[in-house]
C-alpha cells in the first residue's frame, strides 16, 4: 500500500471506508497519496478539472467563493478526519476554491478509479451519497440561516456551538483569524468586532485576547433564537 500504516488506520475510520472489505479497502488506498500543504496554498481553483477528492488528516481547508472584486465567502470550513471535494468527482470540476489555513496533511484520493469501485459497491455507493447529503443539507441550512437570522444572531450561535462547557461557565477559543471567521458567518470583519464589543458591553460574554467566556447562556440564547435584540452600531 502507497500509505503509512498509521494513515491507514485513521482512513479505517471514516465513514467512506468502514465498510469496506480488506481487498477493496486495499484497492482504494493504492490509489491514494499523501498532499503537504503550508498555509496558504491552493489546492484547487473553481472551475479546475477533478481528479481527487480528499479527507484532511491535519490542519484546516477552506472553500470558498470569490468575488470579481476579490472578496470571499466562506462555504465551509473542513476540520480532520472529513472528506470534501466528492461531488466534484461528478460534476467533472470543481465548484469552489479551496486552500489551506495552515500546515495541512491530506489523503488524496484518484476519482477515475473511485467511481469504478462505486459502480462495483452499491453500499459504497450508498455511502458516498449519503455523504454528499449530509453536506447538502448543511449547506442548506446555511442558506437559511443567512437568509433568516441577523449577523448578530449567527455571531452569538457560532460562540454557543463552538463554546467549550464545564460546569456554569463556558469559554471559547477563537483558533481562526476572525476574518475568516467574519466570512464563515457572513458578516464583514468590522462587524464581527462590533458584534464583539456590544455583547461585552452588555454584561454577556468578557474577552482575553483570543478567549471569550460566556457570562450570560440564558440571555446569550434569547438573542440567537432573536427573542431578544440588540442594535449594532
């Protein structure tokens, strides 16, 4: 096999793989490698022709789209162990952009000779579709969200979901630059600081450099389900 034992025990691990048989497993990570990418690189242009699809291992990928002017919307950011690109494999070239957001390991894997295995596998086959629809309801939700909720609104769900609980209190560690976070969740940056600020004003949330403790859950939920509003300057 074309990939380290360890790496072959994590793809195990994936929903993809985890079914298939050793001989069929095998198959598939022969025709796999291993992708480096430093912070900042491209792994794949909209409209480029698709040849692999891919599961992080380490690090972080963004999709996105870009705009004439040069601006970008965030369409999803991809954490280890989840796949991204398939639907490509379908639609013969990429959708989006996609680019690292910092040192990230991959597991490419070649498209011609996965579709084969999927003509071959109907669970597979089963699997990879409902991959594909758990990715196109997330993206739906998006939309809605976008749609429905007020910036303020996606700010105070994203620090509730990403808030790390124990106990009465809740932290939060923003890992990513809050531009992209800002782009993520479909607000300029200045907006996301803004957003910020009057929460910390309010008595909801305090802020230590890249830390922000949730003081007030209760109030914190009413503002996202929009029971409760605030204005933004």
């Amino acid at each position: 096999m074309s990939l380290p034992n360890q790496y072959l025990e994590e793809m195990r691990q994936i929903y993809l793989f985890e079914r298939l048989d050793d001989a069929q497993f095998g198959q598939a990570m022969d025709h796999a490698r291993m992708i480096q990418l430093t912070a900042g690189d491209m792994l794949f242009a909209e409209g480029d022709p698709c040849h692999h699809f891919f599961v992080v291992i380490r690090g972080m990928v963004k999709l996105f789209k870009s705009s004439a002017d040069g601006s970008e919307k965030i369409l999803e950011l991809i954490p280890p162990k989840q796949l991204f690109g398939e639907e490509a494999m379908f639609l013969g070239q990429h959708s989006a952009y996609a680019e690292a957001l910092e040192p990230t390991q991959l597991i490419a894997f070649d498209c011609h000779y996965f579709a084969g295995l999927l003509r071959e596998n109907a669970e597979l086959c089963l699997r990879m579709m409902t991959l594909m629809s758990h990715r196109s309801k997330s993206l739906l939700d998006e939309i809605g969200n976008l749609t429905l909720q007020s910036g303020i609104q996606r700010v105070v769900q994203y620090l509730m979901e990403a808030g790390n609980y124990s106990g009465i209190a809740c932290t939060v560690r923003l890992n990513l630059p809050k531009n992209v976070i800002a782009s993520r969740l479909g607000v300029k940056p200045e907006t996301f600081s803004r957003i910020i600020a009057k929460l910390r004003n309010e008595g909801m949330i305090d802020c230590t450099k890249d830390t922000i403790r949730l003081k007030n859950v209760d109030s914190l939920r009413q503002v996202a389900d929009g029971m409760l509003w605030l204005k933004v300057a």
